[in-house]
C-alpha cells in the first residue's frame, strides 16, 4: 500500500524544494521506493525530483487535469512505491488567483495526504505558534502533520522555535541550519534545469539528500505519511481509447480515431540508472536512426538541455497512442529519425542555447521540410520560438513567417482556451486549460490562422499546414483526445 505526505510552505522561498527533493533523495538512499511528484505546471522541480527518486517527476495540477483525475495520476505515478512525496506549490492555500484551484491544500485533500509545513524561522521565534496556529485553523479539512524548521540560526533559536511548536501542538520532524552552498543557480523563469546543470545537479541533489538525512527524523516523517485515497488508477491505453478505436474523439476535443494502430508492450529501458532522466515510465529510445515497429508511427520529440519541459503522460499517451517517441537533442543530433511521421518541440530554454541551435543547419533544414511536408508538429513556448525565422536575431527554422526576442516582462497565468481553427491536434471550438510562463514575444503574434483564442487577449498561435504552435502549455493527460488526433495525423 502506498503512502502519501505533502510537503508545503506558507510562502515560496521558504525553503520546500529543498525538503522534498532531499527527502525523496534521503528515503531512497535507505532503499526506499519513493514517488515523486510536484503540484502546479512547473517543469523544473520535477527534474531534480527525478534525480532524487530514480523515477519520473510528476506534476499535479487541477486546473489542468481536472480535479478528477488527480487520485487516478497519483495512482498510477505511484505504482510499485511504498511513499509519494508530493511538492507543494507557492503557499499552502495559493492557487489559481480567482478561486484557489490548484493550491496545494486542495491536492492534500484529494489525495488524502498530511502536509508537513516548512518554515523559514529567519527573524522570528515565538511568532512561529501565531503562524501555525492560523495555518491549522484556516482550514479544518487540511491537516498538518507536523513542522520542519528551516533556516535555523543556532541551538537557542531551535530551542525556542521548537518549544513554540510544542505551544500548538505539532510535532518538530526537523530543523535545518542556514546553508547556502546548496542554492542551486536561477535565472528569468526559475532554477536553472537539472537537464543543463548536468553534474552539478546531482550534486545538489546529493547535497540536499545529506542535510535531510542529517537533521529530518526520517523513520517520524515515514509515519505520518496516510495511505492514499481510494480510487482509479490512470492508464494511458484507457485514457486514449477509452471503449475501442472507432469511438475515439467522440468526446471532448473533437479528436480523431486510431484506426489500425497496433498497441505493443512497453520495455522499460535497462540502462536508465537511478540518475538517468527519463521522460515517462517507460523511457522512448534516445537518439537518431528510429525506425518503424511493426505499424507504430515515429513521432520524433525535442529534448536535451534546450528543451526539457514535459510531462511524463505525454510520451506514455503518444506511446498508448501507437506512436514509437524517440528523442533528438538538436544541441547534438544532426537529424530526425528514419521514418518520422511527426514532430513535438516542447519548452524549454532555446533562448539560452541559440547560438548552438543555429549552427545545427541540418537540423533546422530537417524540421523545416518536415512542416513542409504538411507533417503534424506540435510546439509549445519554447518549441514556438524554434520554429520562427529568428531568435534574437539568430535565424532558427524558418517554418513560421514570424521572428522571436526576449523581453524583461513576465507573461504568466493560467487560460481557459479555445481552439479557433481546426489543427492536428485540436478541432475548432474544443476547449481547453493551459497555463503561460515565458518573458518572450513573436511577431505577429498569431498567424492568418490563429491557435488560440482566451477572454481579454487577441488571438495567438499558428496553425499552418500539420504545424500547431503557441505559447500556451497544457497537460496531454488533461485532453488525451488531442494525442490521439495528433498520431492519427501520422497517416
């Protein structure tokens, strides 16, 4: 039976990346089968989560999954562990601004899991029992389990932090000294990815592992970890084709069917260590060369340093789908695989790579014949920026009449779309939920034929031939008809 704890904060910066990714790291050091998962969209927590647990990060979001199929996704991201630990989101309370949707104590309460709240305990010390005290009491229905201190000044600051705890009744788990040789690097959207930080992440990770080992009663935080909440168990193949083939698409999204699609065995990947990044619960084959199997299609995905934002469901659900998911660096591989049927170009960091993506000519010549060729492609952020004529005034791909640079504005929130002409991936009209984070603009923003379409916002995106690409992510798993309607776009 698996288990469940939510690690939480009462504000972002307080410190619970480094909690979770070190309590992930420390529980499976002790052979441990830890889960790891984060709530909200970010991709970035997730890589250091996989690193810490040897498993995929994955990430919970109601808004856009839907709250439905948060318990199904825990279950399935879980399968085989014996504890998940699930990374919290800004406060415990903070989410969507208009209603909440998406705080990290609505997943506590789906999944049925404690929170254990971290506090950075800087220039406070009774205070610290005000503070719990109205994070318990706000909201009856989310139980906190327990306290680890964070940023602890000395041995007489821990004592007082820890006799105001005792004051409200919750029980200490930990108390972290102020470090600072762990801040792992940052930039415009958040910490550098473990994908670019290479070595240096795992040390971090290592780093993170050793000061919860050190200061965090392990076996205590291991039992007030709670069975998780009863429910479904999420299955890709049931997700993409929920009764049989003919009835694909018949639902939400408009998406269209999976005639003669052959569905074969996952193998997982033997070589795939407990530090190797792996994107999805079976990883797809990592380089050039991919072939067909039997009738699968070769879908082709960006990965690498310069494009690491995904979802773990993704690459499950193109493979549910009957799509073979080989992975192209363009910082490293000169061209697509034999076979392509179609291209994904997720997010990412391109902006930080340009120059590198630029020189790799047959790369861009590859991916620009391909869309040419009316192949479906589908690019978000990042993967829309590499499709453009230039970046920074570096040229790129060229399959859209349109140019990209940097900016010093944050574009950020979540959107309830809809799609404003048919593509491969979505018909006209299907709705959906994303969610945009880039300090990025393109010119013009949207194409004779735009993507999308939002309240209070001009049309955005481009449809153009089989090629789909905007700024707007969303989760696969919360529209799986849109996977299905992409691979079926292959033939």
């Amino acid at each position: 039976m698996t288990r469940a704890l939510v690690v939480a904060a009462p504000a972002s910066g307080s410190g619970k990346t480094t909690v979770a990714t070190g309590l992930m790291a420390a529980l499976a050091r002790r052979g441990t089968a830890v889960a790891p998962f984060k709530i909200g969209p970010d991709y970035i927590d997730p890589g250091y989560h996989t690193l810490a647990a040897g498993r995929p990060g994955r990430n919970l979001d109601p808004v856009l999954v839907g709250a439905d199929r948060i318990v199904p996704l825990v279950r399935h991201g879980s399968a085989g562990c014996e504890i998940a630990v699930i990374e919290g989101v800004m406060g415990l309370f903070d989410g969507r601004v208009s209603d909440g949707t998406g705080s990290t104590a609505q997943v506590a309460g789906l999944v049925g899991a404690p929170v254990v709240l971290v506090v950075d305990c800087r220039g406070q010390s009774r205070s610290l029992a005000a503070l719990l005290h109205g994070f318990r009491s706000f909201d009856p229905d989310t139980a906190l389990a327990g306290v680890i201190l964070n940023r602890v000044g000395s041995a007489r600051h821990e004592e007082v932090l820890r006799a105001a705890c005792v004051e409200v009744g919750l029980p200490v788990l930990g108390a972290l000294p102020r470090r600072t040789e762990l801040a792992v690097p940052s930039r415009h959207l958040g910490l550098v990815t473990a994908a670019e930080h290479g070595r240096a992440a795992l040390a971090a990770v290592d780093a993170m592992a050793d000061l919860i080992a050190t200061h965090v009663d392990l076996d205590a935080v291991r039992q007030v970890a709670r069975p998780l909440a009863p429910g479904d168990t999420w299955d890709p193949t049931e997700a993409v084709c929920p009764t049989h083939p003919a009835e694909v698409g018949d639902s939400g999204g408009g998406s269209g069917g999976l005639a003669g699609v052959v569905r074969e065995p996952l193998t997982p990947d033997p070589r795939a260590g407990q530090h190797s990044p792996r994107v999805g619960q079976h990883s797809p084959r990592v380089g050039q060369g991919g072939v067909r199997v039997g009738r699968r299609v070769v879908t082709a995905m960006l990965g690498g340093p310069a494009f690491s934002f995904g979802y773990a469901e993704h690459v499950e659900l193109l493979e549910a789908a009957g799509a073979e998911v080989v992975i192209v660096d363009p910082l490293r591989d000169e061209g697509l695989p034999d076979g392509t049927g179609g291209l994904v170009l997720p997010g990412g960091f391109p902006e930080e790579h340009v120059a590198a993506l630029g020189e790799n000519v047959a790369l861009l010549l590859a991916i620009r014949d391909l869309a040419a060729a009316g192949a479906p492609i589908r690019a978000e952020c990042g993967g829309l920026l590499y499709l453009c004529r230039e970046l920074d005034g570096i040229p790129l791909v060229g399959a859209l009449d349109a140019t990209a640079a940097m900016t010093g504005r944050l574009t950020l929130g979540y959107r309830e779309a809809v799609a404003l002409t048919d593509s491969t991936g979505f018909a006209a009209g299907s709705r959906t939920n994303g969610h945009e984070f880039h300090h990025c603009v393109v010119t013009p923003r949207a194409g004779r034929t735009p993507a999308w379409g939002w309240r209070g916002s001009e049309p955005e995106g481009f449809v153009q031939g089989g090629v789909h690409a905007s700024f707007l992510h969303t989760h696969p798993a919360g529209d799986p008809g849109a996977v299905t309607r992409f691979v079926a776009a292959h033939r």
